[in-house]
C-alpha cells in the first residue's frame, strides 16, 4: 500500500520521505530487499528517473546498499553505541606472562561473493583481502582468525608480516576510534577448524563475529573462533550513574 506523501515537495523527496518511514517503523528492517524500480514508479507513478534519484540519494546517505546483480537493500548501519576499545590477542596473551606467536594461512585478493558485498555495502565482486591466521598461546593454538579487509582503507594489507604484528594492530594503527560490533556464538568446528586449532571436531567453540566502521565506511569483518578449554571471554566496564 502506498504511503500518503506531501506533495509540497519534489516527487523524488516524497519516495525518500516514504521509504525512510517505511525502514524507521521496521516494517523494512535492516538486510530487507527493497522492491525493484519497476514496483516503485508503479506504485509511485512516477518515471524511472525520479525513482533512481531517490534511490541513488538514499545510497549515498548510507541508508541503502546497492547490490549489482541482486538489487537494493536495507543498509546494516553501524551501531550507535560509544567506541569499543580493541585489544590485541597478542596483548592479551602477554598479560597472562605467556608467550604469543601465529601462523599465516592465506593471505591473498578474493572477490566479494554476495554476502560479503552487503556485509561491506560494496558490488559483488569488489575486491577485498582475505586473511586466516591462527594464534597460539605458549605454543596452544587458542584463536583461529579469518578477516577480509576493505582494500581502500589497508591499500598495503597483503604486503604485512603477520608473525610480527597481529591484522589487528595493524588495522587500529590506520583508522582510529572505529565502532565495533560483536556477535558472538557457540559453534561446532567444522573439519577444517578442527585441524586449525588441533581440536577434535566435537569440541565446543565460541565465534566472535566482529565488523567495525570508520566514518560510515565497513573496514573489516572478522570471525574469530576459539576452543571452549582454551578461551574466556570476558569484559569489565563501569554503568553510568543513575
């Protein structure tokens, strides 16, 4: 059903207006495929030019990705909480007096497949980096980190030595105060995880999920999975006065 728009202002306005309360009310969430153009000048009646500025302005608002091949979405917007302080593992580790060292599996240029480029909010097949790194604490492998990076943001990535500094040291070390968003789940290691990390595959695992923003621009996804023996997660922080 259409929405009832002012017609004070130019038709291109009033789609924006109508599609904004459409996403604020929820009734289009967050990764919602929107409908084509071809539906909206029906339902708007108006002309294919007028629905792609709309959509178009949208875009560069941040408010909608553009997906080619797949159509347009309902960005996944950064989370409006305050900055999340990131630590490396290495530090971590060396907090706990033991030793730290990783292994570099791969380390290469992918193509964004389609879930990768709405995560980025970037065209299927968008370049991206792709690491797998594996960490180990005194020689025990406690996190198996896989991460595609946003090539625009690390231009050098492929060229670092990870046994040196973790990706995310040096990530955090070219874009400061990102926001951050953690997912985290427990998993069954698949096959190839479980060789990873030397685990069997039917040893429990938590995946931290993370994505983190800077300026309104994806930076990296990371999924960091542990062995449930050999990892707690855990954070302190201070409430807000009442």
């Amino acid at each position: 059903m259409s929405d009832v728009i002012s017609t004070a202002q130019p038709r291109y306005a009033q789609i924006k207006e109508a599609i904004r309360r459409r996403i604020s009310s929820g009734d289009w969430p967050e990764g919602f495929q929107i409908p084509s153009e071809h539906k909206l000048l029906e339902e708007f009646s108006v002309s294919r030019m007028t629905v792609h500025r709309a959509l178009r302005d949208l875009t560069d608002e941040g408010l909608l990705t553009r997906v080619q091949g797949l159509g347009t979405f309902v960005a996944e917007r950064p989370p409006s909480t305050d900055v999340v302080e990131l630590r490396s593992i290495a530090d971590e580790i060396a907090e706990r007096g033991n030793v730290h060292c990783c292994r570099v599996e791969q380390l290469l240029a992918v193509a964004a497949d389609a879930g990768l480029a709405r995560r980025f909010n970037l065209p299927v097949g968008a370049k991206l980096f792709h690491s797998i790194v594996v960490h180990s604490e005194s020689d025990v492998p406690v996190q198996l980190e896989e991460r595609w990076v946003n090539p625009a943001v690390a231009p050098d990535y492929l060229e670092q030595d990870f046994t040196r500094q973790t990706p995310g040291e040096y990530l955090i070390r070219l874009e400061s105060s990102p926001q951050v968003e953690h997912v985290i789940e427990a998993v069954s290691p698949t096959a190839e995880i479980a060789r990873l990390l030397d685990i069997p595959v039917t040893e429990p695992c938590l995946r931290v999920t993370r994505r983190t923003w800077v300026k309104g621009r994806v930076v990296t996804v990371a999924m960091l999975v542990h062995p449930g023996s050999r990892y707690r997660l855990g954070a302190r922080f201070q409430l807000p006065p009442p």
